[in-house]
C-alpha cells in the first residue's frame, strides 16, 4: 500500500504532465492565453481537491463558495475519455 506521501507524488506527477501537456498543445497550436490560464487555473483547483481528499491540505481558498458552472455539453473527445476512465 502507498503512503499519503507517495500518493502525493504520484499525483503531483501526473499534473506536472498534464501541464506539459497543455503547454505543448499551447505552443503547437496556438492557444489563446485565456484559453491557456483557465485551463492552468482548472487543473490546479482539481490538484488540490485531490490533496484535500488525502489530508494533506486544508479547504481551498475560495472561502467555501462554489463557482458558478455553465450548464455546457463536453467536447465529444472529452466524453469518449471519461467513459473510458470510468469503465475501467
């Protein structure tokens, strides 16, 4: 079994790749820097929802409120991974 440590850098691991990952594409194709940033801003507000669920960090700093979500349909590319993910 791992421990919370492990855990944590495993997880830290695998946003380091998601981040060279959108850099790539960034770099590659151009992104707008909005797109850029809040897709950055995303993957940092899931990074420490995950640490908070393993007890290494405290709540997040939006002082307990919930952002507003628009109600959007995923991009098909996004639906076929996340039914990948959770079929396996």
């Amino acid at each position: 079994m791992l421990s919370k440590e492990e855990v944590k850098n495993l997880v830290d691991d695998l946003f380091e790749e998601e981040a060279l990952l959108v850099g790539g594409l960034a770099a590659v194709h151009g992104m707008g820097d909005d797109l850029v940033w809040r897709l950055m801003k995303s993957l940092d507000a899931i990074r420490r929802k995950v640490l908070r669920r393993l007890g290494d960090t405290g709540p997040d700093d939006v002082c307990g409120m919930q952002p507003e979500r628009p109600h959007l349909k995923p991009h098909p590319a996004v639906e076929e991974f996340l039914l990948k993910l959770r079929s396996a």
